[in-house]
C-alpha cells in the first residue's frame, strides 16, 4: 500500500517522542528544567540565568543528561540509574 511506510515511520515518531517525554518526566526537577530549556533552544548563558547556575556547569549538565535519557530509552526505562 503506497504510503503505509510513512504512516508506520510517523507513528514510530510519535511513540518516541511519548517514551522521551515520560522518561523527562522521571528527572530530577533542576535536571528537567535545564533539558526542558535545551530543548527550547536556550542557550547555555542563558538557562545559567535562569536556573542560578554557571554556564560550564548547564552544559555539564546537559551532557549528563543526554547520556541518562540515552540510557533510559535504551532500555525502556527500567534503568532508574
């Protein structure tokens, strides 16, 4: 059927997409505000304004937590780690 792989791949995305959001949810609270504001497109400087910390310590952070939900998606999130 023409098509049905794009349908397949969006719905793909999409629970994707769930599984990251669920997995954010389960981050500390500082930690999901700071990927939260990654996400937005903020800037290092930036989410440091806001969140009280240093620029190197935000981009610290947010390799940390790339890594985590990396991990947590890898393995369906039972990794509480």
């Amino acid at each position: 059927m023409p098509g049905s792989d794009q349908g397949e791949l969006d719905v793909s995305k999409s629970d994707a997409l769930d599984r990251l959001s669920m997995l954010i949810q389960r981050l500390k609270p500082l930690d999901r505000q700071i990927i939260v504001l990654y996400l937005e497109g903020m800037d290092a400087a930036t989410t440091g304004e806001i969140t009280g910390l240093s620029p190197a310590n935000v981009a610290m952070k947010i390799h940390r937590i790339k890594k985590i939900l990396t991990r947590w998606f890898q393995t369906g999130g039972l990794d509480a780690g």
